[in-house]
C-alpha cells in the first residue's frame, strides 16, 4: 500500500513538474502599442486608412530611420528581447537592421527602438512606395527558452522613392518607368 501510494506521489509530482514546464515554454505572448516616434527622417506624419495606422516617413537616401514603440509582455513570465532574428520581411526602400534589447516583465512593457536603413531608390520608380509592417524578434524567457515571435508594428512603416534629382544614384535606366 505505502509503494502504491508514493507512486501516486511521484507521478503527480512529475506531472506538477512537466505542467508547469510546458506552460513556461509556450511561445511568448508579446505584443506591441505605442506611443511612438522616429528619428533620422526630415518629415513623418500619422494618418489612419480604414483600420490601419499608417507612419509616412521621408526618404533619405542611405540614412538610417529610427523607429521606438513599446513592447508589452502579457505572459506570466519576463521575456528578453535579443534582437532581430536573421529572417525579416523583404522590403524594397528599407533595411531591416538591428532592434535594441531588453527585458519585458511579466504583465509590463518596454520601450524598443528599431533601425532601418534606407537604400534602393534607383532600382524602382518615382514615387513608387515601400512598407514595413511587422519584425521578427528573437526572444529568451526565463533565462531559458529562445523563440522567434514575428511581432506587428503599432504602425506601417511607409516611404516612397523620391524624384531623380534626390535620388543620387539613379541613372537614365536604372529605374523602371512610372
């Protein structure tokens, strides 16, 4: 009777044990809000379409845009942001290029700021656009487990190629008609 009883003990102590690790290893539960802002551009400007928030930003060839907005953490754990994982979303104008690091705790948030590097005018038309709209981030929770959590942006990034003449090194036929 005494050995039935401890294996009931170890049992429900291993379940305790594997519960409470499968409930920490779901992926985080990341989400991002603002308030926002963005240096490295001489204009930019907010306006909602339908249900999207748009930021117009711009253009400055070879020029670094930096966008911050808050990440907020709704799990019952911290996360740590490391980065950008080596997969982004492709985009024409911008270059997805580093986003800064930091530690959300559980039911908090924390301001991040992303860089863009802005490059490609001559290979599309005049005033043909680019978005960004969401990032990869990879993350460690608990000082444990990685994850990559693809995270929506409070707002889409957008700018347009801008005509020749701030456009450096387009030529006559580096840029398609339009």
């Amino acid at each position: 009777m005494l050995r039935k009883v401890l294996l009931v003990a170890v049992l429900l102590a291993l379940l305790t044990v594997g519960g409470g690790v499968a409930v920490a290893r779901g992926t985080p539960s990341l989400a991002t809000e603002g308030p926002t802002s963005v240096t490295g551009t001489e204009a930019s400007g907010v306006f909602e379409v339908a249900d999207r928030t748009i930021r117009q930003v711009r253009y400055d060839d070879d020029g670094t845009l930096r966008y911050t907005f808050r990440i907020s953490n709704d799990g019952r754990l911290p996360v740590r942001v490391l980065g950008l994982d080596e997969e982004q979303p492709e985009t024409r104008l911008f270059t997805i290029t580093s986003l800064t690091t930091a530690t959300v705790p559980a039911g908090g948030s924390e301001d991040f700021t992303l860089e863009l590097h802005m490059a490609g005018c001559e290979t599309l038309s005049s005033r043909a656009g680019s978005f960004v709209t969401t990032i990869s981030a990879r993350t460690e929770t608990a000082g444990m487990f990685e994850d990559t959590v693809d995270l929506d942006l409070p707002e889409e990034i957008h700018t347009g190629s801008p005509r020749e003449a701030f456009c450096p090194n387009s030529t006559a036929t580096s840029r398609p008609p339009g």
